[in-house]
C-alpha cells in the first residue's frame, strides 16, 4: 500500500509542480537556434521568420496561451517586409505578471569562404534559451504571478521589435499589470562574478535586484552594472518598456571588457557554458516561484529617466 501512496505521490508532483529544466533540453534548443541553418536570424530573411517559428512552436509545447489576437507570431512592418515578434503567456493565481524577454534576432552572414555565419549563440540565443527555459520550469507548475515570455525582433537594427511589441494597442492593458521585466542579453558565459551570477543594468534606478536577491534560491545573485559608462540600461530592449513606466532591467553574464565574440563569427555554440546556463534557468525557476506580488513589487526611484 505504502508503495502506492508513494507513486500516487510521485506522480501528483510531476503534475503540479515545477519541474527542473535539462541540460540537454537547453543544448538543444541554443543549438537549433545557432545553427547554420538559421543563417544568423538576420531581421527580413527567411531564416529569421524560421527562429521565430522555432520560438513559437517551444511555447505552444508549453501550453501558453497568445498573449492577443491568434497567433504566438505578433507581425510588424520592417523596411516593407512583415517581420515578428513571439509572444505567449502563462496565467498564474494573480493577474499580476512577470515578463521574461530576450532578443532572438542576430546580424546574419556574409559571402566570405569558410564559416561566414554570424551564429549568435552568445548574443542572443542564449538569452531566448533562458525564456524558453523559464517557460518549460513552470509549463506544470500554478505560479503565484502569471508569467508573459516575449522574443523580440530586430534588436540588432536598432531595438526595432521591442519598441513594435511595446506600443501594441491591444497590449496596453496587459502590460499594465506587469511587476517587472526581465530582459536575458548574452547569458552564455560564466560571468566576472562567478557560477550562477548575473549582472542587471540600471540596478541604481529600482530595488528590483535588492528584492530579486532576498529570494534568491542556489546561490543565485544579481550584481549591480560594472560597465556604467556604457549606459547599458538605456541601450536594451528593456527600455522600450522602461518609456511604459514598467519595471524592466537587462541581465547579462558577458564581461564585456574581455569578450572576444561581440558580433564575430566566433559567436559559437562551442562558446557557451551550457551547466552555467542550465543553473542560472533552474535557479531562477526556484527563486522566481517564491515570488508573489507581495514580496516582489520593485519601483523606480527619482533618478530614472522614463522618457
Ligand atoms: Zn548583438
């Protein structure tokens, strides 16, 4: 009898909870979207529309639903071609939500002999595997926040799909209820800071770290900004959404002092700390699960610039 309760038990826990995430599960989905195959997801081919059905078709496997409209694909003109962002969401207990985004397009390829695909798998595949990540820890789990997963075009040519997703008219209202947003840029390495460590631009603008790492679960830890005088907090998709008055940082791992891949062809899949990135996902699962819009509600302080 004994033994049945326990598998009873077992199996109630495998539909109810969370669920950690595998390394293979990131390797595989990091891999597909820098493969060659992909052509470096330049905004207006074919093989960025490809990225974004790669996207779209990971938060249908997690059940999300469409954030408006029909579609995970929210469409926008770029240079006289539809290009698309990916949007879905996850209802929790409160209406009150948690957005998770991360740029999924990169700078393409050249004519060059040899490897001439830009792979982008630091920037960003990385950080469109961590949302996917979060989305697949919590596809089972009942979430105190509701969760929204967002993959942004077009951040390469100038944050074009951030800002496209953000003045979304039928979006307004959803968007509105956001607590904060965590935007993932460049999450391939081990940062400065150590294993499981992060580093958020514009910490000095809000509490949203202070509070983050209260909670933090695994040794998890976000660092303010080392690099202020790049003004990274205001260079991210994240700020197409700070003109909106919501909460939203950029969390990287790259030492941006040291990296020699920044836009090279040796952006590479062979590049990435895949237990590094696995750690971060499953860590930020288990911390961001204790989150409710009680203990977690950041605000800005006077010295952001909202406009
Ligand atoms: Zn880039």
């Amino acid at each position: 009898m004994r033994k049945y309760y326990f598998l009873f038990a077992v199996l109630c826990s495998a539909i109810v909870f969370a669920q950690e995430v595998s390394k293979e599960r990131v390797t595989k989905v990091l891999s597909a979207l820098a493969s060659d195959k992909m052509k470096g997801r330049e905004i207006g081919t074919p093989e960025n529309d490809s990225a974004a059905f790669y996207i779209a078709q990971r938060f249908q496997e997690n059940n999300l639903a469409f954030c408006t409209g029909d579609s995970y694909l929210l469409p926008f003109e770029y240079k006289g071609k539809v290009a698309y962002n990916v949007c879905g969401i996850q209802k929790g207990k409160s209406e009150k939500i948690l957005a998770y985004s991360a740029h999924f397009d990169h700078i393409g390829s050249t004519n060059k002999n040899g490897d001439n695909v830009y792979n982008g798998a630091d920037d960003n595949a990385s950080g469109v595997t961590l949302v996917v990540g979060l989305s697949d820890y919590f596809k089972n789990a009942n979430p105190d926040f509701s969760m929204m997963y967002m993959a942004f075009n077009g951040e390469e040519k100038g944050m074009k799909g951030s800002k496209a997703l953000a003045d979304t008219q039928n979006l307004q209202s959803t968007f509105s209820k956001i607590s904060a947003l965590f935007n993932f840029e460049m999450v391939a390495s081990v940062s400065q800071f150590g294993k499981n460590a992060l580093y958020m631009t514009g910490d000095e603008f809000s509490d949203f770290d202070e509070l983050l790492n209260a909670n933090a679960e695994n040794q998890l830890k976000i660092y303010p900004d080392p690099y202020l005088g790049q003004q990274l907090f205001y260079r991210s998709d994240n700020v197409s959404f700070v003109k909106k008055k919501v909460i939203a940082h950029s969390l990287s791992t790259v030492d941006m002092n040291v990296a020699k891949h920044y836009h090279q062809l040796n952006d590479d899949v062979n590049i990435v700390n895949f237990d590094n990135l696995t750690s971060i996902i499953n860590s930020f699962g288990k911390t961001i699960q204790k989150l409710t819009p009680e203990n977690f509600n950041p605000k800005y302080n006077e010295n952001v610039n909202l406009n």
